[in-house]
C-alpha cells in the first residue's frame, strides 16, 4: 500500500490516467484502487477506462483489486454498466471474482 500524498504526488507528477497505453492504464487504475485513491477525475476515467475495453488482462485487475478494498458495490456496478460489451468469457471471469467475496 501506498499513502495517499505518494499517489496523488505520482498523479500529479507523471498524469498517469491520460496515458494511452492500455497496459499502463490498467496497471494505474488497478494501483489506484488498491490504494482506495478516490480522485473524481481518475474514477472517471476508470469507469470509462472499463467501458473502452473488454480485454481480460486489462480489465480483471482492476476488478479484482476494487474487490479487495471493499469496492465490491462499485465493481458490480461497472460490470452492470459494461455487461452488454464485454464477452462471456470476460463476464464470468469477473463474476467468478465479485461473487466469491459476497
């Protein structure tokens, strides 16, 4: 875990959530939920981040880590939001990770 002045320092430093690179932004959105960093504007552009995206390395992640902190709400609100875009394969492999921990 992080602090919270480390995240938004490397937000500010390096706006890592404006990347283009999918990998880059998949990794950012998973340390930033891990580290329950709950900057407006980066939850935005998660939450769109999520919906650009159906690819299983870059989504699960960030699935997994909202479940670890607890966001387990906000992932199954994502994953409602982006039910109709992503494939089966990726559905259940989400489920598989929200549901364990209801």
């Amino acid at each position: 875990m992080m602090s919270p002045r480390i995240i938004k320092e490397l937000d500010n430093l390096y706006e890592l959530k404006y990347s283009l690179d999918y990998n880059m932004l998949s990794r950012w959105f998973t340390l930033t939920a891990l580290n329950k960093y709950s900057d407006l504007t980066n939850n935005n552009l998660m939450r769109e981040f999520l919906s650009k995206t159906g690819r299983v390395s870059f989504v699960l992640p960030i699935y997994e880590a909202l479940v670890e902190v607890g966001w387990i709400q906000k992932a199954d609100m994502y994953l409602s939001e982006n039910f109709g875009f992503y494939h089966p394969t990726t559905i259940a492999a989400i489920e598989a990770v929200i549901f364990r921990k209801v």
